[in-house]
C-alpha cells in the first residue's frame, strides 16, 4: 500500500510524553498501529523488525499490564526483552536513579522502556544514556502510550478523532493518562473536557483549552467518548473526596449518568477498573464499552512505538 | 423547603383550610408588594398556608366570609424569624434540649425556622442523622428545624463529609459546629468540594491556639478579673484565611459569628471584593460586653467572648449599614452542673430562642436600629443566605409570622422560659416586646396570654 506518509520518518529518537509531537508525528505512529494490529491478529505473530535488539522494562513502579504489554510487543517484534522491576533492587540499596541509568547503559541495550513515580524522571534519564527511551508513565506527568491507545481505539471505532467530544472524568488531578490524552486529543482536534469535583480537577485547566465540569450529567452531555480514569484508593483517605459511595453516587458512571452522552457514545478506561467506584460493572462490560479493546489497541501501538523508534537506531 | 412540621398535627388541623386573616396590623418585613402598605395599617391573608394577599387591602370588609379574622390591633406583624445558629440537643444531648423543648422556645420567641447545629452526638455527618432529625422535626417540633450537616468526617477537621449525600437527606448548609477548622489544607478541599454542589459552607472562625487557655475576652476586665484572656486576633486570623480560601474556591463562606471590629474590616474587604461571603452576630454580642459579667456571672461565658463595649458598638453599627447579614440567638442550652462552676470551668453558651426578638427589639427602643433593619437581619437575609422561601410577607411565601408589640414591657423570668436550661444572660432583665402569636405555615403554634 503506497502512502506518502510512511515515507516521513519519525522525527525523534525518544518518546518522552505526547508534548512535543506533531499531529502528523502521531498519525505516523496510528498508521504503524493499524497494521500491527492486523500482525497480531494472525496466528503467525512474529516480525523481525527488532531482530537482536534489546528491550530493557525499567519499571520503578508496580505494573502488571503496561509492562506484559511492552514485553509483548517488543517480542512480537523480534526483541530480546529484559524485566528489571527496580522496585526490589538496586534502588533499595540506595542507588539513584542516574547510576542506575548509567548502569544499564553499559550493557548496551538498544531501548528502555521506564516507568518511575516522580514526573520528569524518564526525562533525566533519557539524558544519561545512548539508547531510545520510552515513558512508560512518570508520575503524573505523562503517559504516551496509553493517550495513542486510547487515541486508536477511537479512531478505529468512530473513523475519525477531530469534532468529537470526549470527557475525561473523575481523578484528573493524580492521572499522567489524563494529561497525555488532553495533549493528543486536543492536537487531533477532539474538543476534550475534564469531569469531576473540584478537589480532583488541577489548576489552570481552562488556560489549557479544556472545558471544566464538576457535575458528571452536565459533563456527559452529547460527549462522543467518556473516558473514565482509576480513583486510587489511597486518594480517598487523603481528604480529596468524602467516600468512595459519595464519588460513586456523585461521579461513578453508571447507566443514568451515560444516558446524558450520545447514543454511540464509546466507555473507555485505562485499567485497572475500580467497579461500583468509579464505574458501574453494567457500563464496564455494556454494549458501549471498548474496554477490553484498548487493551488490544495498547500492544499493537507500542509495537508501532517500537518501529518507529528503531529506525533511528544505529544500522536501523 | 424544609420538611418537619409538627405542628399541622398538633395544633388548629380541624382549621387547615379555613383561610386567616390578621388584620389591623402594622406589617414589617420584606415585601416585593407595593410600599404603600407601610404607611397604614395592614393585615395579611392566609389560605392554605402560605401568603395570599398582605397589605392595606386586607382589611376586615374586604375578606372572604368563611375566613376566621384575627384584629391585631395595631401590632406588629412580620415573618417569623430564621435562626442560623442554635443546638437543639437531639440527638444525644437530650439532657439540654430536646427538638420539643427547643422549638416551643422558639415559638414563643417568634421563631419560626431553626438551623440546627450539627455537633451533636453523634454529629450530623451521615444522612441517616439528617433523616432522623426531619423525623423528630416532624413528629416533636412546634417550628421548622433546618438540618445543617458536617463539614468534615465527624467534626475531625480531617476529611471531607460526604456533602452530596447530605444535602440530598435535607441538610441545608455545612459546618463543624462549634469546631473551628485548624488545616487550611482541608478546609480549601472542603470549600471546593462544597462549591461544586453550590453548598453553604458555615465556619466558626477561631484560632484555637491562639485563643488558648483564655475564658473572656483579653484586656483590662480580664486583668482585673485574673481570668486568661482571647485576643480579638484568634477570631480575625483565622477568618481572613478563610475569606482568602472563599476567593480560592469560589465556596459561598457564611461566618458563624464576627465578634470585633477586626472581623468587620475583613468582611468588609471580601464584600467589596464581591465574593460569596456573609457572615452573622449573636444577640449576645449586640447587646452585651464584657462588663456584663460583672461578678463572674457564668451565664455571660460565651465563645467567642463578649466584647468591649465600643466593639459592641461597631457590631452594631454594622449591622445597620447591612455589613452584617445577619442575627443568630447561638443559642446553647448548659444545664446548671456545667455553669454553676468557677468561671474558667464553666462551659461556654447561652440560650437564646426565646429571647432574641426582645433583646434586639432593645437596640431599636435606643435608637442604635431600625425596626425593619432589625426584622430584615432575622428573617429576609437569613432566608436569602439559606435559600429559603419564608421571610418575606410576598404572596406565595409559607404563612409563617409573628406578631408583636415592640413596646410592650415585661421581665424575663427564667422560671418560665420554654428551654429545659435556663441559663439565660437576660434573667430579671426588663425587655420590651414580648410575641403575642406565632405561625408556621398559616397555623399557630403560640399564642400568648
């Protein structure tokens, strides 16, 4: 299939959150998506792009889907993959993160893909060593990933991201999900809207072109795609909010609250799903949910993350 | 609307329907009816319990024929009044004050709406308390008894309460009661959570570290007394933070209680700035100072202390230029064991209800007040500020009044007051304006002798 676009390269050697691509940046990495989906879906899986390259999952942070996802693809693609949960490790013997990152580069591996809890730590370690770097979430920074799944999700559901209303509910405040889908979102032209009490919406939202809600029916109303994101549950203990059965009267989607979004309006979360808190086990596995679909999306787009990365590799 | 009424079932029932009329009165109170009214007399026509017609026109030749007509005869007749502040005991102090003990108080002091403050025991924090309270309300009260709810988890100034829950059981404002919120942290969330169900946020401002050991207010009285003091900054400090967190959160912010000229600057500011907040005075701080108490008189420990007198003054100077909003009785039943003690071991409050139209009725006699202003800081502006469709004489308006006559003299005698605690700042005092009748609703709940 000839397409000028796949003649543009992409640009850059990292990929440290969703600030900073072009929309044309991310529709090269949703083209390379699409056709890794239909990689994975035959029954022979296997490519050879990343033959005798190596993945390291640096993961400073528990994880238990995003990191099988990146090992998954990166195997798909012909990848040796390393799993360093540095949780249990070095670290906890006082390491820094930059010896850490110094030590890893010495063993030569070709891409790092990090997780770590403070924002901008992928960023001071995408400094220190020679290889792709990939954030896989920092703090609550960004999360590329994930805001390209949930991108490709849609634009394999609804033909289209620019025009449509997308609400983004519940802890945006704590979510690097959130952030990153705002970023994309808004560069594809979806009109994006942040939903939920005030105590859970950051500051300086409006500035950044997003429309504010604190009341999840006025929120919900004709959005083409409610995005709910994970209460933590050590938030409720912080004071953010009363309870969890207030947040769910109040914030929890449920069949009532979704009647207020279009009528093909599409349910997504990133996982793991806290049901009867933020979302109701009748709307989680309804007819309008992709949730299981994103999972899907979320292989076939780090693979596409992958390829695209390793054309900048040397001899790539 | 606030549910909870007992007084359809315990009084006039066999006359729900028959329409009332008070004629021959002298109507005060807010009105969108014209302002002709005020020059002559009036009366005001009841049908079905609300306001049907109020004015001149309402006279005696004009009414419908099977209306009972009531001859004020020259009296006054305004709304009832709407207390934003006053513990009612129930639950779980019941010892003090019960709903019934509070609200035939409250009648016969021409109260006709009560918040109840929700540090009870337990606090108001669940909705099940705020259904319990409308039961009680219902099944014991002579008046209206308004829930208000917690602002945080039991009283604790830690985590938020569950406001959305509360507010759809009926609570119609939020506040920790007598508990002063220490963490500015967790009053912002408190206030933006509250902003977000457009929920009144009411706080008693007083920095407890501040205030210390201190049992009346700090100075030259204190000295003399050898009592500790509470300097004025304790209530001003922490109310600035507050109007500071109202600016932040856009909250609608109702001061509990101002009791100095500090507070009044502070107000002052947020107002001119235009933001959501109101605040209120007790009857107590209007009317008395710290002088008043005299020989250790424990009925006058009230917190925030009494004042000096020109503070006193300038409360109410405020209160008539409307800086204040509004008059709360902060009404606060303490049996004789807790007041019949040294004065620093003494607990702090005074009853109110029964008294606080008199008490203020004072300031008018003084020429410190207008009647109207005071009868709009107990009826219009507590109304306005809680949403609440009574005080005003408007058609439509739930019927319920008081008459009066502001000059008739009395004393008070605590042996007859309605509370179960007696401890009242006015016993043997010589008042002016005893409530002749009060109605909630279009029925009467009190009628004096």
């Amino acid at each position: 299939m000839p397409d000028p676009q796949r003649e543009l390269r992409f640009p850059h050697r990292h990929l440290l959150g969703i600030e900073g691509l072009s929309p044309l940046d991310i529709a090269i990495l949703l083209d390379l998506a699409d056709e890794a989906v239909e990689v994975s879906r035959q029954v022979e899986k296997k490519r050879s792009t990343l033959r005798g390259r190596t993945l390291i999952n640096l993961f400073f942070e528990a994880s238990t889907r995003t990191q099988s996802s990146f090992e998954l693809a990166g195997k798909r693609l012909g990848a040796d993959v390393m799993n360093m949960s540095v949780a249990s490790s070095s670290v906890k013997k006082g390491e820094t993160l930059i010896d850490t990152a110094m030590t890893l580069n010495a063993m030569r591996p070709d891409i790092i893909v990090v997780r770590h809890a403070q924002a901008g730590a992928v960023h001071l370690l995408a400094k220190k060593v020679d290889c792709a770097v990939v954030n896989a979430g920092d703090g609550a920074h960004e999360h590329p990933t994930q805001a390209l799944l949930d991108a490709l999700t849609i634009r394999r559901n609804k033909g289209k991201v620019a025009g449509l209303i997308v609400a983004i509910c519940g802890d945006i405040l704590h979510s690097r999900v959130a952030r990153s889908n705002i970023l994309l979102l808004s560069a594809l032209g979806a009109r994006v809207r942040a939903v939920g009490p005030s105590t859970l919406l950051p500051a300086g939202l409006k500035r950044m072109g997003i429309e504010t809600f604190t009341d999840m029916k006025a929120g919900l109303r004709d959005a083409d795609i409610v995005m709910m994101l994970r209460l933590q549950r050590e938030r409720m203990q912080g004071g953010f909010i009363p309870s969890a059965r207030e947040f769910f009267r109040f914030f929890g989607l449920d069949e009532a609250k979704l009647a207020f979004a279009k009528p093909d309006a599409l349910v997504m979360h990133p996982g793991p799903m806290n049901r009867g808190v933020e979302i109701d086990s009748a709307v989680a596995d309804g007819a309008h949910s992709r949730i299981r679909e994103q999972v899907e999306m979320g292989v076939a787009v780090r693979m596409a993350v992958l390829e695209a990365l390793a054309q900048h590799l040397p001899n790539g | 609307m606030v549910e909870g009424r007992g007084a359809k079932m315990m009084f006039s029932s066999a006359i729900a329907h028959q329409p009332l009329a008070l004629v021959n009165a002298r109507l005060v109170g807010a009105s969108s009816l014209s302002a002709e009214w005020r020059r002559g007399r009036g009366g005001v026509l009841i049908v079905d319990g609300l306001i049907r017609d109020a004015g001149p026109g309402v006279a005696q030749a004009n009414l419908p024929s099977h209306a009972r007509i009531l001859d004020c005869g020259g009296d006054v007749v305004s709304p009832g009044l709407i207390d934003m502040r006053a513990f009612v005991g129930e639950p779980g102090a019941e010892h003090r004050e019960t709903i019934a003990s509070a609200t035939a108080a409250a009648a016969a002091g021409g109260v006709t709406t009560i918040l109840a403050r929700p540090d009870t025991f337990p606090p108001v924090d669940e909705a099940s308390v705020v259904d319990f309270l409308l039961r009680r309300a219902r099944d014991t009260g002579r008046v209206r008894v308004a829930p208000s709810a917690a602002l945080t988890q039991g009283l604790r100034g830690e985590e938020i309460a569950e406001i959305g829950l509360l507010q759809q059981a009926g609570a119609l404002a939020f506040s920790d009661g007598a508990h002063s919120i220490r963490n500015a942290r967790v009053l912002r969330r408190a206030m933006s959570y509250a902003r977000d169900f457009d929920a009144l946020v009411i706080h008693y401002a007083e920095d407890r570290d501040l205030a210390g050991e201190g049992v009346m207010n700090e100075g030259e009285f204190a000295t003399r007394l050898g009592l500790s003091g509470v300097p004025r900054e304790a209530e001003a400090i922490v109310l600035d933070r507050d109007v500071r967190l109202a600016a932040l959160t856009g909250a609608r912010y109702h001061a509990a209680l101002v009791t100095t000229s500090l507070s009044l600057e502070i107000i002052a500011r947020a107002k001119a700035a235009g933001l959501p907040v109101t605040c209120a005075v007790s009857i107590n701080h209007l009317t008395l100072n710290e002088s008043d108490i005299g020989d250790y008189r424990t009925f006058l420990k009230l917190s925030p202390p009494l004042r000096r007198e020109d503070e006193r003054r300038e409360l109410v100077a405020a209160l008539a230029s409307g800086l204040i909003d509004v008059i709360v009785s902060d009404h606060n039943p303490q049996d004789v064991e807790t007041k019949r003690l040294p004065f620093a071991e003494a607990e702090d409050g005074a009853i109110g209800l029964e008294t606080m139209l008199s008490a203020g009725l004072r300031l008018v006699s003084s020429g410190e007040l207008t009647l109207d202003r005071l009868i709009e800081a107990m009826t219009l502006r507590p109304a306005e500020i809680l949403r609440l469709p009574q005080g005003r004489l408007d058609v439509g308006a739930p019927a319920d009044l008081i008459r009066f006559d502001p000059e008739e003299p009395y004393v008070v005698d605590p042996a007859k007051l309605h509370s179960r605690c007696k401890n009242t700042p006015f016993d043997e005092a010589r008042m002016e304006g005893r409530v002749k009748l009060t109605l909630v609703g279009g029925e009467i709940v009190y009628e004096g002798e």
